[in-house]
C-alpha cells in the first residue's frame, strides 16, 4: 500500500502525459495546429478537376512549400471546383500573372499545387484568383486517351497498357 | 464496553417479540439440484447466543445466508425483526443490514486497508461523523477486542485469531443488533479460541447483541450457548439446551455431540458392495 | 447427430445466458453511475491502479511497435521510391488500428487480468459478501471506481503508446535509414486528418469500456476458489482480446 500522496502524484503526472500526448497528436501530426493563419494571406483558384487533393496539401514554388490548401469547394455555377490556399506572408511579392497547377508527388503519391511564376511586376493581392488554373492529371483519363488514339489508328492491335494501381 | 451513542441509534420496534428472527418451514435447493433445506423451523430469542450446530455440509453457511438475505428461499418465509426478508428491496435490504453484523469464517477483512480503516469502514461508508469521534469510536471497538496497539496493521500481518478479532470489532462497530458469527473457532490455536469465547459472551451480555453462532465445536459453544439447534438432512433434529442436547434420545444427536466416528452419519460415503467392487475391477459402477 | 444439436443449442443458450448476465451488470454500473461520479477519490486510485502502472509496458512496447514499424514501412516504401511517406503510413496506421488494438490487449493482459484477479480474491476471501453484510454496495464500493479507472485510463495509454511509437518510427527511419527529419513530420501532418486522431481516440475509450467491463465481469461474478480466480482472469484475457477484435472491425467499418 502506498501512501495516498505518491497515488496522487504518479495519477496526476499519468493524466498529464496523456493529454500532454493528445495535444502533441493534436497539434504536431495534423495540419491543424500548423497554422499559418495569422500572418498569411488567401489565393483561390478555380479546376475543372482537382484529381485527389485535399485539404492540407502543400502548395509550392519550384518546390519550396509556401502554404497549404486550406479549403475546397465546389461552384454549382461555374461547375468548377474552388480551391482557396494559404500562401505565408514571406511570400507576398509572387507575380499576379503566375499560374496554378495540381501536381502528383511521385508516381502514387499525394497531390499538391505548385505555382508557376509569371512575367508581371505586380504581385497577387489577398483573396484574389489565380488567372491559369492547370488541372490534375488524371491518370485513368490519360490512359483511355492513349488507348483510344491507338485503337483508333491501328485497329485490332490493341496495346494492353499496363496498368498501374489505380489511387487509393 | 460502552454502548455509547452509536451511529446506528437502534429504533427498536414499539413490539417487542420475544424471537428476533424466525425461519418457518423453509425449503431451499442449489443451483446443482441438491437439497439443501426441506422444511427447516427455527425461532431465534432475542438477546440470548443461540447455536447452530451439525455435521458439515448440512448448509449451515447457507442458513446465514438466508437470514441476511444473501438468498432467498424457494418455499417457506425467513423474518427477521418483524420483516419478510424475501420481500424487501435493495434500500430496506441494506437498512436491515445495518443492524446486524456479521463475523466471516476467515475475517474478510479488506486487504487494502490497515485494521484501523478496516473498523472505521462501515463508519465512513453510512455516517458523515468528525474525523475525531470516528476515531475515538474505532478505538475503543479495538480496545474491546485487544487489538488497539494493531491499528496501524495491514490484514496480512494478523495471525487467523487476530485477524478475526479485528473482524468482530468492524462487526460490532455499527452497535448492531444482531451479531453472526460464522464458525468462529474454526482453525483457531486453544488460546485464541478461548478469547473468542470470552469476546462472544462480553458482547453478548454487556451489549445484549443476540449472537447466532454457527458451529461445530460441540464443546466450547456449549460453555455459552442459551439454546442450540442441531441440524441434519435438511431439518432441525434437535434443539434446546446444551444439557437436554447431551440427553437427547436422537442417536443422531447423540452421535454429533459426542463425535463419535460412525453412526447415522455413515463413515463410508455411498458406494458398491465392497469386495464385488475389489473383485469386479470396475471402478465407476 | 441428435445429441450433437442438443449440445449446440445448450451451449448457445448458455452463450445466450453469459451475454444477458453481462448486460444486466453493464446496467446495472450504468444505473449507479452518478453516484459513483461523486466520489472521486477512489476512481483516482484506480486510475492509478490500472493507468499509471500500465505506463512502463504500453511505452516500451509502443516504442518497440513503432522501430518495427519504421523498420517495415522503410523496406516497403523504399520499393516504391517514397520513403518520405513513412511518417503518414505509421501515423495512420497507429492512430486508427495499432494504436488502439495493441494498448487494449495489453491492457487487458496488465490491468485486465490484475481487475480480475483482484476481484476474484475479494470474492474469494468474502470480502464482497462482508461489504453487503456491511450494507455497503459493492457495485457501488469495489465496482464502479475499477471499471471508471479503467474507461478513464485507456483513451490516454492509447495517446501515449501512439506518441511512443511515432518516435520509434522516427528513430529507426530518420536516425538510421536517413530518411529525411522534415519530411517525415511535413508529409505527415499533411496527410492526418482530425478524424484520424477522434478515431483513434474513440476506439481507445470503446476498447477501454469493453475491457474494463469484462475484467470487473469476471472477476466479480469468479468462482470463489483459486481455481476460479486463475480463470476468471484467463477468461478475462481472452474474451478481451476477441471482443476488442471484433469492435475493431465494426468500428471501422462505421467510421470508414
């Protein structure tokens, strides 16, 4: 039997260290607590298709993460999908011609943006929308396309492409 | 002993009859099938020390039971203090409880905490008193029983004599009245047996606790005992007191009072005719 | 062939019999839940009890589960060139089945089984007939406080042996393997969601329900022998490990 103050302590330090491990969860493995809310601003851009980004996903310049895709929503007018990122404050002066593109890390990886530095001398402002938007590649519909134009130029000889695991 | 102003000040009936608890024709079986009761009568006095007595395994334990409500019988009524103890719900179940107390074969003393907390268990659990009374009241229960240098003690330190004692002085804290012990010299050294003994009586008489004593220590509790009951197959065989138990022309009675190995009580327990079984070589019939 | 299904549908009455016992006693520590809640005191030793001295296992072996995992996971993704996502594939894999499905098994084999034991010997030792003699409600007294440590203790031991285990993770595939720091933590935290973390966390208190409540199950209802205390906590190993099992896969189906 142990005396009831070493219980109240080991308990409390117990306590403690579980919710110290919830925060840390929390905070430090999701894209939550990596907020960049307070000194950042806001960039939308409207795809015809966003393939499998989603929320969190890095948004780079020739590689360099410089925000995260903080929302996604689809426009019932334009039928479009409207991304809204979040670019740090660091990077204020990207040029207001510059394009969007949704990328795929790797051959199976996840999918980010990676902006495309245009030629023009005045930079994005808060909240205003990227002019070119460049869709995800869509591996499915590329294959179809491949197969399809070789069907149709050399019919009977289909080529069985090899088809790799679809996402997910 | 002091029957100082207790927690469980008794709200004694406006009638008092003279038999506190009364067990009229009961029948009760185990789960196995096996009778245990069939038709047992009892009629315990008030304020005397009553034994129950008899071979092993004639569901002495469960008689306990049966009048704290731990079971209920299949067929008969068990009263106990003017209520139908089968017809009580959990509240007036636990209310009856409080004024009895009950002494386990082995203490039941909770492990996980000292012979003081043990006392002061019941204290804590029904009463809201100061921290200074209830200790004064542990104290003194402690003292009564001889253990008040124990009371910082774990249960596993206490020999089995010891361990009891502190047992009935958690028993008798709550000021019950009724005290039940369950073979309280069971496995006991001579001395300890004659502390009990002593402690039983003192109770008895300096309280007035009607004590239940169940046991099959034919001797020591007949040192004690105002009236006993001898029970045997499911029925009371005997009763009366320890002088007309020793008279009793039953010659089962006659063979539990003084242990005499064979008797009603077979020394053999129920098996195939002797040699046919050495000869047959077959085991199990 | 007869006796054959006479002796099925005995003993599935008898399953039947078990599973209504528990979900009486399961109401019946619901009914006197919030007077329990009353009382802090001894739910805080439990916690001790079953939480705090659990704390040596469930971080060893979540370190050890981690080191495994960035062991398996580096060999697996270096095939595909994408070794930076070994900090997403342990992470999910933690938050959403090791993380919770370990701690509870070895919960139930620590705490599980030292509940059952505990109360089985209380049993044993009369000490449970003597606190109803007392008028003291066991359930209330002995019951409710083991199995609230119980609830209240998992959901954190599964945090912990996750956060463990994610440096585990670390240490075998950025210490040793050099896959990058940065990228294991960034790739990571874009790739957890919220929901990850919830459903770990709900397994964590539904596994520490389930357990808990089979452990002070059984070693309440043990025979009052050694022989039934030995196996009221064998039983409670394994009815906790087969039911946690189980909850897994109609959790996850209903969170997926």
């Amino acid at each position: 039997m142990r005396s009831t103050r070493t219980i109240d302590i080991s308990t409390g330090l117990f306590v403690l260290l579980g919710f110290a491990a919830i925060l840390f969860m929390v905070t430090q493995i999701t894209n939550r607590g990596y907020s960049l809310k307070s000194d950042s601003y806001r960039l939308t851009a409207s795809f015809e298709n966003i393939g499998g980004l989603k929320t969190g996903a890095p948004v780079s310049m020739a590689g360099v993460t410089i925000g995260r895709v903080e929302d996604i929503q689809y426009d019932m007018k334009l039928y479009k999908a409207i991304v809204t990122m979040r670019i740090s404050d660091k990077y204020r002066a990207i040029p207001n011609d510059s394009d969007a593109s949704i990328y795929t890390a790797g051959l199976l990886g996840g999918q980010y943006i990676g902006l495309t530095p245009g030629g023009s001398d005045v930079p994005y402002k808060d909240g205003e929308q990227v002019i070119m938007a460049n869709d995800a590649i869509v591996l499915e519909s590329l294959i179809s396309k491949y197969l399809f134009n070789s069907a149709a130029t050399k019919p009977g000889a289909s080529t069985p492409a090899p088809a790799p695991a679809a996402q997910e | 002993m002091n029957n100082q102003s207790g927690p469980a000040a008794a709200s004694a009936p406006a009638v008092q009859s003279p038999s506190i608890a009364v067990l009229r024709d009961v029948h009760f079986d185990v789960d196995s099938g096996k009778t245990v009761f069939s038709g047992l009568d009892i009629e315990i006095r008030r304020g005397a020390i009553t034994a129950i007595m008899g071979p092993s395994g004639t569901g002495k334990t469960t008689l306990l039971k049966l009048i704290t409500g731990q079971v209920c019988a299949d067929h008969g009524q068990v009263v106990v203090d003017g209520l139908d103890v089968a017809r009580l719900n959990r509240k007036q179940m636990y209310a009856m409880r409080r004024r009895m107390g009950m002494l386990f074969q082995n203490g039941a003393l909770l492990t996980d905490l000292d012979v003081f907390e043990n006392v002061a268990f019941p204290l804590r659990e029904h009463t809201r008193l100061p921290e200074r009374l209830i200790r004064t009241i542990v104290l003194t229960k402690l003292h009564a029983v001889g253990l008040r240098g124990a009371a910082e003690l774990f249960p596993q330190q206490l020999s089995g004599g010891m361990g009891r004692r502190v047992a009935l002085a958690r028993a008798i804290v709550m000021d019950p009245e009724i005290l039940i012990y369950d073979e309280p010299f069971a496995g006991l050294d001579p001395i300890s047996m004659g502390v009990v003994l002593r402690l039983i009586r003192s109770l008895n008489s300096a309280l007035g606790i009607t004590s239940i004593v169940v046991t099959h220590d034919v001797r020591e509790i007949s040192q004690i005992a105002d009236s006993s009951f001898i029970l045997a197959e499911g029925k009371v065989v005997a009763s009366g007191t320890t002088a007309e138990l020793r008279d009793h022309p039953s010659p089962i009675v006659h063979q539990f009072v003084d242990g005499l190995a064979d008797g009603p009580v077979p020394f053999h327990y129920p098996a195939p005719e002797y040699h046919a079984q050495l000869l047959g070589g077959k085991v199990f019939a | 062939m007869i006796t054959i299904l006479r002796e099925f549908v005995q003993s599935f009455l008898t399953f039947l019999e078990r599973v209504g016992l528990l979900v009486r006693f399961a109401l019946r520590l619901a009914v006197i839940l919030p007077s329990g809640l009353l009382r802090p005191r001894p739910i805080i030793e439990q916690v001790y009890n079953t939480g705090a001295m659990s704390l040596v296992i469930i971080m060893t072996c979540g370190l050890f589960i981690g080191m495994v995992l960035g062991l398996q996971g580096y060999d697996l993704l270096t095939r595909f060139g994408s070794e930076e996502y070994l900090g997403t594939a342990t992470a999910i894999s933690l938050l959403r089945e090791l993380g919770p499905v370990v701690t509870a098994l070895l919960f139930a084999g620590r705490a599980g089984t030292a509940l059952a034991a505990e109360l089985g010997l209380m049993r044993a030792t009369d000490q449970i007939a003597a606190m109803e003699i007392m008028a003291v409600d066991p359930m209330r007294r002995v019951v409710l406080p083991r199995f609230l440590g119980g609830v209240i203790a998992m959901p954190l031991l599964v945090s912990i042996f996750i956060v463990v285990a994610l440096f585990g993770a670390q240490l075998v595939g950025v210490e040793f393997f050099g896959v990058d720091s940065g990228s294991y933590w960034s790739q990571m935290r874009s790739a957890v969601e919220l929901s990850d973390i919830r459903e770990g966390l709900v397994k964590g208190l539904v596994f520490g329900v389930a357990c808990s409540l089979i452990a002070v199950y059984e070693g309440y209802n043990a025979m009052p022998t050694a022989e039934g205390v030995g196996r009221a906590t064998t039983r409670t190993v394994v009815i906790s490990a087969v039911v946690t099992l189980i909850l897994d896969y109609i959790l996850t189906a209903s969170m997926l």
